[in-house]
C-alpha cells in the first residue's frame, strides 16, 4: 500500500519521474529479506541441534528404562515391534519436533500479525476473510479426523510388520527345512496389505486436504477482489483505494498460506502422537522392582571372623546385611544353601505352573531336575535368580529371604549356561568376557580350557580375535555352547544354574567337557537340568517333576529301586 499510494501514484504522468525515494524505499524491504536470509540459516543450524539432540536423549531414556524392564516384558511382546519404537515411530517425533512445531510457531505468527493488518486496512473485506477460513478449519477438522484413526493404525500395522519381519528372519532355517515358504509369504501378505489399507486411507485423506483447502483459499481471495472492487467503485467507501485493495489481496493470500500449511502439518502431528503414544507405552512399563537390601561381597577371614575385603577375588564370598534401625553390619558366608518352602507360580494369576514346590539344595549339592517338557523345572531356576517373583511360599539363599537380596547380587552370586545361547556381535574373547569384564585374556583362555572350548577357538581364521556376528551363525550348536559354558566359568561364581548346558554337544565331546563342569561345580551348589539322564547320575539329589509338582526325589539309585517316573525315564520301561 504503501509503495502504490505515496511512491508509484504520485509519479503517474510526470515527464520527468524521481525514481530515489521509491529506490531508497525498495532497498529498506531488501535489507528486510537479507536479515531474513541470516535468521533462517541460523534457525536451520539450530532445528537441527535441538531435532537430533532431543531424540538423542530420548533414545538413551528408552534404552535406558528398556534394560530396567522384567524379562516378562519381553516375553509377551514381539522384538520386531520393540525395535519399531526405536525406529519408525522416533522417526515421526523427528517430523514433528523439525518441521510441524516450527511451522505452527511461525504460523501463528503470521496469522495474528496479518490479522492485526488486515483488520487496519479494511474490516468488511476481513469478515469475508474470516468467513471463509471458518469454512476451511470446518474441512480440516473433517478430513483430519479421518486420516488421524487411520495414521494411529498405520503406525501399529508397522510394528507388527517389522516383528514378522524379524521373527521370519531368526526363524529362516526352519522355514527351508519345513518348505513353508509360501505359507510364510501368505502371512506377510496378508499384514502388508493391512499396511498398506491403513496408511493409503490415511494419506489420501491427508494429501485431499491441501489442495481443498487451497481452493478455499483461492474462492476467498476472489471474494475479497468482487467485494473490495466494488466498495472502491462505490465512492471509495471505507477508505478502498487502489493501493489498499492490492495490499489486502496480498494479505489475503498470506493468511490463507499459513493455515493451510497448519492443516497440512496436522496430519504428521497425528502421526506423532500416535508414534508418541507407542513411545510412552514403553516409557509408562513398570520397570523391575527391586526392594532387597542385602549385597553379595567378596570375603575373608581376619581374625576368625568374616570381613568384607577389598580384594577382586578371594574364594569366598558373604552376604552384607546393614541394619537400618542401628546401621550394623552383619556377614553372613555365601554357601549355597537354597530351599523352597511350599513355593506356588504362575505365570498369570489364573493358571499356576508350580504348586506346593518343597525343595532343599544344602551348599556343594548338586541338584538335577528331570521330567518330560513344560513340567517346571527351567520355571524353578527362573524363580531362584528372581526373573520372576513368586505367588506364594518362600525361597531362601543361605538363609535369606531372596527378595532382601539385591537382584544383581542375586544373579552375579549365579553362574547360569542357557539352553538358548545368545552372542554378541564381538570376538570370541569378548564374548567369552562377558561373564567377567574384568577377567583378563589369561583368565579367559583358562576358562575356555575348562571348558574344552580352547581347541576349537585355535582353529577359527583369527582364533580368540575372530570377530562373530549373527548370533555365532558360523558356529556349531555344540560350540556356541561350549563358548556359553566357558562365559559361566570365567564369572567364577559361588553357585551354578546349567539349564541344558550340554545338550547340544555330541557323546565324545560330552566326555571332555563333564570333568571340566566337574571341576567347575567342585564346591558350588548347582542346579542341573537335564533331558540326557546320563548326565546326572551323580548327582547328589535328583528331583522328578510332573505338571508343576515334585513327585519324586533321591539319589540315581533310590529311584531306581522305587521304580517310579524316573525309572520308566530312565530305562524306557514301565515298572
């Protein structure tokens, strides 16, 4: 307006037109631009800063709140759609923090400084205005809601996605050898095409509603042309000159800009949410409790009495129980006695795995469980090291409540071999570490001795170095078992947890390794669970499971001569 009015207008039919004061006019709105140019490269440096800063810490939150959660958690939830968390919906936040909460910022900026100019200029022509977007947030709100359901889906439809994924991916062997490829290919389908109904519904709604709301916006700006011209033609009423028609044409088309862009943004801000939502859930999840108190602490004698000593290891351990009414100091030796008094599980309060389960293991024992699949007893060793919490009775390590005893002093007093060996993506020394961080490359190899695993290791292209990825895919069952064994014996710890810890390793190899576990469980209590009975023959206590229940105990040959379960287990032969 004002360049028309006082610069250009006043030149109309002059022979000899003075162009500066325009010039000098035009030069001001340049230096405007140029302070513009700077302002948004510095807020492009900065989007970038805070964007990845905040999803930096927020990753780190989840990582971190994700290691304090029960296995429970990871039981009853896809690792596929755990890893979608981390990805696809943290990616949606990215959106979000970058561009949709910058946009409705500097659009709303634009929307009040344009409002408060166009009310000066001309209030009819801004009622027109303002009619007109009422129209256009009624539109948004319509097909917003629409495409918001459908990003909620989307965003779940792709977690489910990436767990089959994954679990198609862990399982591939199995799948070749079962020929179910196209099975395998059905079911992917079939969540594709749930994918793709969820995220094509939620984007058409998303793209119609831009070039709706543009065409909103375009009837508006002819509105305020036939109106504005009319009140000019009409006796310049309400102040309607050439240069202010021109100007509120040009608002007009500013303030249609940003709320479209608000509509538009609106859809990736559902998007966000609905990943948010996902990110919360996982934040929200009740991290393990852990109300013990009491500590495992390397020991020794002084005196003929037990203190707490400052030494790595000693070759004996205590329990530190403080006293919080007095602050005392009681050491009670690490022994390895464990009992179960009248201990009652379940995995859901309505369907109880264990029932009643009595068991004593006095320290240096070592105690087999036997009995056919899902009897119980991998639950039993899960309840000692407190992966799960019991519904009813009692476990007590050498005399203490296990639930005084601090979780990680718990399971470090436990060495424990997995049926299921996991390997990180590491060397062979590495991982073998992983049971002590602090057992130096002499200790490791000695562990691998132990375990027979040394020879095998010696023959891999670079030996301890040789870096395994996928799992330890390029290893044997057998040997990706002894490196288990190996990792349990370098911990050194005071009792043992074998949960199948030689079922993967042929007869011959067996023989080796049984007079290093020997060696290994000399002096520790120890838990043993086998399907191969010949591994546990000398065992000091053999206890028979039988749907949650002990049904039997005693050594090999008292259940031998009772000729019960374990005898038919045994001999394959009924009594």
């Amino acid at each position: 307006q004002t360049l028309i009015d006082d610069y250009i207008t006043p030149m109309l039919g002059q022979e000899q037109a003075d162009f500066s004061a325009l010039g000098a006019a035009i030069a001001r709105v340049a230096g405007f631009y140029a302070l513009g140019v700077v302002a948004t490269f510095i807020y492009q440096r900065l989007m970038v800063l805070v964007t990845q800063g905040t999803l930096r810490n927020l990753r780190v939150e989840m990582f971190n709140h994700m290691e304090s959660l029960p296995i429970k958690y990871f039981d009853t939830h896809s690792h596929g759609d755990i890893m979608s968390v981390y990805t696809n919906d943290i990616d949606t936040l990215r959106q979000m923090i970058s561009q949709s909460m910058p946009q409705f910022l500097n659009s709303g900026i634009m929307i009040v400084g344009v409002l408060f100019c166009m009310f000066k200029l001309n209030v009819p022509l801004t009622i027109v205005t303002l009619l007109m977007v009422g129209v256009m947030l009624l539109v948004t709100k319509n097909l917003a809601g629409k495409s918001g359901s459908y990003f909620m889906k989307q965003q779940k439809n792709i977690g489910q996605v990436n767990g089959y994924i994954e679990e198609m991916m862990s399982g591939q062997k199995v799948v070749k050898v079962f020929c179910h490829e196209q099975q395998c290919i059905d079911e992917f389908n079939k969540l594709n095409d749930e994918l793709f109904d969820s995220a094509y519904n939620a984007n058409k709604f998303a793209n119609i509603l831009m070039p709706v709301n543009a065409q909103i916006g375009n009837v508006s700006y002819v509105l305020c042309t036939i109106v504005g011209g009319a009140l000019a033609i009409a006796g310049n009423f309400g102040g309607v000159t050439l240069g202010t028609l021109a100007s509120f044409l040009s608002l007009n088309k500013s303030f249609n800009m940003p709320i479209n862009q608000v509509s538009m943004q609106l859809n990736a801000i559902v998007m966000a949410l609905a990943g948010a939502d996902r990110i919360f859930k996982l934040l929200d999840e009740e991290p393990e409790v852990d109300d013990g108190y009491v500590t495992l602490v390397t020991a020794e004698e002084k005196e003929g009495k037990l203190v707490e000593s400052d030494k790595t290891y000693t070759g004996k351990w205590a329990w530190k129980h403080v006293h919080q009414a007095d602050g005392s100091i009681d050491y009670v030796p690490q022994q390895g006695d464990v009992v179960l008094d009248g201990v009652d599980f379940g995995y859901t309060d309505d369907k109880m795995v264990l029932h009643d389960v009595k068991l004593y293991a006095k320290p240096g024992q070592k105690i087999a469980f036997v009995g056919s699949t899902g009897a119980g007893k991998t639950t039993i060793t899960n309840l000692i090291n407190r992966f799960y919490d019991i519904q009813d009775g009692k476990i007590r390590y050498d005399g203490i409540n296990v639930n005084k005893i601090k979780k990680a002093d718990l399971r470090h007093s436990l060495g424990i071999v997995l049926q299921d060996t996991h390997l990180f993506t590491n060397t062979v020394m590495e991982n073998i570490r992983y049971g002590n961080l602090d057992a130096t490359d002499e200790e490791v190899i000695a562990a691998a001795k132990l375990a027979n695993a040394d020879h095998f290791i010696r023959h891999l292209p670079q030996g301890y170095n040789t870096v395994l990825t996928g799992d330890g895919a390029n290893l044997s069952q057998g040997q990706r078992q002894l490196l288990a064994i190996a990792r349990a014996a370098v911990a050194n710890p005071p009792a043992l947890i074998l949960d199948e810890a030689t079922s993967s390793i042929d007869t011959r190899t067996e023989r080796l390794v049984q007079d290093g576990m020997d060696k290994l469980m000399a002096g520790r209590t120890t838990f043993v669970i086998a399907h191969r009975l010949s591994t546990v023959r000398n065992s000091d206590c053999i206890v028979v499971l039988e749907h949650g229940r002990i049904i039997e105990k005693g050594t090999h040959d008292e259940l031998i001569e009772q000729k019960g379960k374990y005898y038919q287990l045994y001999t394959g032969k009924t009594a």
